[in-house]
C-alpha cells in the first residue's frame, strides 16, 4: 500500500507471503516480527513499527526508513545480518554451525566448504552470535557480507 510518504509498507497478502518464506526456509516466524509492520523498496524488506504512521507527518517525503532484514528475489529469502539475528535464535532448519577458524574466514568475504547439505540460503552462526545468511551451492555456503562490514584482520 503506497503512502503519501513515500514508504510502501507491505500488505496483509505480501506479509503472510514473507512470513510463508521464513518458515519455509527457516522453520519459525520469530515473535520480534509481531506487531512489527514491514516496508518493500526494490526486493528488499525493512521492519519498522507500526507506531510509525502515528509519529510521521503525511506531508513530508522519506526515502528510507527501518531495519533492513531480507531480500526477497524469485521467491528466496536472503536475510540480512540483522535478519539472520532476528530469525536465526527461532529458526529450527537451514542453520549452519562454523568453527572459530570458519568465523575468521567468513568475517574475511570467503566462501565456506561445509560437510552438511541445506536448502538454498541459510543462517550462519558462531556458539551464540549470528553471523547473517549464505548461500549453500554445491558443499559450499556463499559469501554476502558487504564488503563495507567485512573485516580485514580477524584475531
């Protein structure tokens, strides 16, 4: 639905899409989304609260507002670092464990050999901490930190 804005917040039928997608992918739609509203600019999805439209005045135009959590592309959900720590503590499938020495790689921008099989993207996480989502292609889970969040020496 198109507000004078400028956000398009999602509607009930793209909402119940979205959450279809988490736990397609994920198993579990976390209890943060509840309540929660949810914007779409150009594939990507960004969670805001509903308490928004009471604080903005209808006049002035924003061009971005929200957490940015997940890019929805031919009916895949790639989860942003956000998403993926949202997601990630309720998911119950698609969710890869790394070793410290994989943790260091990964923070790098590498691509990860794993020995498990997951469905399309998952979330990658370390003891507590999650890390954001990959791509598992062929025994390996793809690398998508920007690489503005990389980091260039891990100890």
């Amino acid at each position: 639905m198109k507000q004078k804005t400028g956000l398009e917040f999602m509607g009930g039928k793209e909402v119940r899409h979205f959450y279809h997608l988490i736990e397609q992918q994920y198993g579990n739609i976390p209890p943060e989304f509840e309540g929660m509203a949810f914007i779409i600019r150009k594939e990507k999805i960004a969670m805001i609260a509903r308490t928004i439209e009471t604080v903005i005045d209808k006049k002035i135009r924003i061009n971005s507002a929200g957490l940015y959590i997940a890019e929805v592309k031919e009916d895949q959900l790639r989860l942003s670092i956000e998403g993926a720590q949202l997601v990630g503590p309720h998911a119950t499938k698609n969710v890869c464990e790394f070793s410290r020495e994989q943790v260091r790689e990964w923070l790098q921008g590498k691509d990860i050999a794993v020995d498990e099989v997951f469905s399309e993207f998952v979330i990658v996480k370390y003891g507590n901490d999650y890390l954001g989502s990959g791509k598992y292609k062929e025994g390996l889970i793809l690398n998508f930190v920007p690489k503005a969040r990389r980091l260039i020496d891990v100890h």
